[in-house]
C-alpha cells in the first residue's frame, strides 16, 4: 500500500500520520506530483483558511493534480471543503470536485439560536453511504472543529445536524471527503481511516 | 446532536503526572500517556495536559510528550503550562497537540493570542482563567498559579481575548477548585451565555450531580476535573451514563 498524504500550507497533517501509524499504516507526506501520481490512495488534510490554501495549491498546480487524481482520494476538514465548488470562507472557487457549495454557519443561525461558532466537539453522523462507513453504526460520533459546511446535495453520503443538517461526508467516484476529524474521533475515526485504506 | 464534553485533566511535572494517582490496574500511573489512554478508551471526550515543569529542559521534555500522546491516544488533546510564545505553540502542535493553553504570558502580552490565532488558527487557542469572586462579589483574573492578583474583571479579560482570537475559554473558579462542593455556576453561565464561544468549567466537580447542574444551569459546554478521575471516585462510564439519563447529550 503506498499512501500518500499531500503536504501544503494547512495543519494538522502530523495528527493524520500517526493516527495511521496507530492502524499500521504508513504514509509520505509529499508535495511531489510524481509520487502523488504513483500512490495507491490519496489523503487531503487540512485545518486553515480556505482562500489561502487554494491559492498555495494553484501556485503549485497542485489544484489540477487533486482534481484529476484516479485512485481514491479522502479528504480531511478543510480538504473536504476545497474539494467543494466554492466556499464563502473569503468567497473562493474551490476544486469544484462536488457539486456542493461551503456555507458559514453564522447565516444559518437565528437570534435565539445560541449555538456556538465554530462547532468544537463530537456529534453524530448518521444516512451513512459507502463502503467508507463499513461497520461503522449509524449515529456513531465524531470530532468537529469547523464554522463552515457544505450544504446538503447529491453527493452526502453523511449528514450531521448543527443549527441545520449538513453534508458531514461527500463522495463522487473516486473521491471521498469528511467534515469530521478520523485522525481524533477514537475508535469510529480508526474504522473509518481502516475503510478508506481497503477500498 | 453536539454532546456536551467530560475533560480529564492531567498534571504534568518533567514528563510524569502528579498529584497522584489510584489506577492499580496501570503499570505505570506516573506515565501521563498510559492514563491518558486508559481515560480514552473509558469514553474522555477529550484530555487537557497542564505541565507545571520550572526547568530549562521543560519545552523539549513537552514536545516529546506531546508526540508520544499524539501517537498513542485517538481522541483531541490540549497542552498548556508556560507556554508564552509562536515558538512554542508551533512546536507542540507540529508534534501532534490540538489545542494549546496559555493563560499568564496572554495576559501580560494579548497580542500573543492574536498572533497564535492568524498563525494557527482560533480552534487550537484556549485562554485559561484562574478566577476568583472577591468580597465585592466580583470575580477577578489571577495569574501564576492562582498567585497574584490582577485588578481585572474575569468577563472583561475573556472578552478581550475572544475579540483577540481566543477560540475556547477554560475557566478555573478558584473558590471551587479542590472543594468538591460543584462548579462556580455563576461565572461559568456569564462567560457561556455572554460569549461566542465554547466554555470549559473547571473546579469544584465532585459529585455526579455538580455536572448536571453546570451543564444545565451553567451552561457550560465542557466539564474538566482531575483528582475525581484520577482517585476513581467518579468512573468515566458512570458518569457519562448518568448524565444522559439526566437528558444531557453525551457521547455514548
């Protein structure tokens, strides 16, 4: 298995490393087109600001690679919602792999809703979809840290409630997203890294 | 539903947790990264390391622990105990922190917040409050430990600090801390219901029912405690079970 995670300007990508490190997986942490091209699968982290980080992956072309990757792809958080057609964070064109859009959740709310931004902390997940959530029951929990969400479409193959349901996973051929954190959702986020590592 | 969080917090001096601990099933109760993993998989929502190391050697034996926790336990963590600048925050996160603490250095210099938040972003940052209600019936910020004494209101430094970038507020009622007599429910509501951000409660936990009542009447979005986890005076699974028979969402 050669599992890359793609390096660039947001964090979190030591998180992801060594959560596969505790489910006996290794993985490069690359920039390298070739040995982007050449992996197996494919994982997009990120914790950051949206506008930026598209920006650092034109620069770098990245931005094409992700898109016309052919072995499956998941991204993480911030990499799910690039994966999106755009995102109010900023109000940028993201990679345009889901049709969905990124919201903040700041518009959702009403003046007696008193529900915190960003979400911090674990919620449910539930309408599972794919292989992805393989023994994975509905309702499991899962760790959130985000102000943004991507609306509810066709591609949901998870959907959380927080001020209003939302897309907490997307999938589309090849590629998978997840608005939640696996690296640190204990052992449901250990299942879900085991499901997209054997797909 | 976002569930409310049960916070263990641990107690770090060189590497080793103190303050003692009653875990005869531990090899090592000293090792921060053994209990912090046997208080994940008795269902921690998350787990706060406060080092309160005085050496020189303190920011390399942290970054070490950070990594050997990041390694081994699957749930989020926080790091906090001196930490006072950029440096320091990218080196623990890079070895694998969620979340840091800072608590005096950001008083002395709140610019430091506002730069960890454009750098790394206001969900990794936690301000710690050490309070304390005086005879006025204000509560007031303290610094060092709870040793000195500032002139400023405890809401008017939480404010500062959202404003600033703060993403989390711990806060630590010095009245309550130790007593196991409950939470300081007043403060906690103010700071809960009054800011836009998630409220961690911290001190005075002692029974079951003290974090009924702070989630309920002090809104707080998180419980912290220590010495009741770590003597076994309260079991993580109890409580959790508890609190959702209370109609509390927590996570199961």
């Amino acid at each position: 298995m050669n599992l890359v995670i793609i390096k660039y300007n947001a964090g979190n990508i030591q998180s992801v490393l060594y959560a596969l490190d505790r489910i006996g997986a290794s993985a490069v942490v690359t920039d390298d087109v070739s040995l982007i091209h050449q992996a197996d699968k494919v994982i997009f982290p990120g914790v950051g600001e949206a506008s930026s980080a598209m920006r650092y992956l034109k620069e770098r072309g990245l931005d094409a690679v992700i898109k016309n990757l052919r072995q499956p792809v998941l991204g993480i958080c911030l990499g799910m919602q690039l994966m999106c057609r755009f995102s109010e964070e900023n109000n940028v064109d993201c990679l345009g792999i889901f049709d969905e859009d990124v919201q903040y959740f700041a518009k959702a709310g009403s003046a007696d809703n008193k529900l915190k931004i960003p979400q911090i902390g674990w919620n449910n997940i539930y309408d599972l979809k794919t292989s992805l959530f393989n023994n994975v029951p509905d309702g499991s929990y899962t760790y959130f840290v985000h102000s943004y969400y991507a609306s509810p479409g066709a591609h949901t193959i998870a959907t959380t409630d927080y001020i209003l349901p939302y897309s907490s996973a997307l999938h589309k051929d090849n590629f998978y997203g997840v608005q939640f954190h696996p690296e640190k959702s204990a052992d449901t986020g250990e299942q879900i890294l085991r499901n997209f590592i054997t797909l | 539903m976002l569930t409310k969080r049960i916070i263990p917090c641990l107690d770090i001096k060189d590497g080793r947790t103190v303050k003692g601990t009653n875990f005869v099933n531990l090899r090592d109760a000293g090792d921060p990264v053994e209990l912090g993993a046997l208080y994940a998989r008795q269902g921690a929502d998350e787990l706060v390391f406060l080092d309160i190391t005085a050496t020189v050697e303190k920011r390399k034996t942290l970054s070490e622990l950070a990594n050997r926790i990041s390694h081994h336990i699957n749930i989020p963590f926080t790091v906090g105990g001196g930490i006072g600048s950029v440096q320091d925050v990218n080196i623990l996160l890079e070895n694998g922190a969620d979340k840091i603490s800072v608590n005096t250095a950001a008083y002395k210099n709140p610019r430091l917040i506002n730069d960890l938040a454009k750098e790394f972003g206001s969900q990794c940052v936690v301000l710690a409050i050490d309070t304390r209600k005086e005879e006025d019936g204000e509560w007031y910020v303290y610094l060092n430990g709870g040793r000195t004494k500032t002139a400023t209101k405890c809401t008017d430094w939480a404010r500062q600090a959202v404003d600033l970038g703060a993403g989390e507020i711990l806060l630590t009622s010095m009245n309550h801390d130790g007593t196991k007599q409950g939470f300081a429910l007043d403060i906690t509501c103010t700071l809960s219901t009054g800011l836009p951000v998630p409220v961690i409660a911290s001190g005075g936990g002692g029974t079951m029912e003290h974090f009924v009542t702070v989630f309920n009447e002090g809104k707080a979005d998180a419980a912290l405690a220590a010495s009741i986890f770590h003597f076994k005076e309260i079991a993580i699974p109890h409580l959790k079970e508890y609190l959702s028979s209370q109609s509390i969402a927590v996570r199961l």
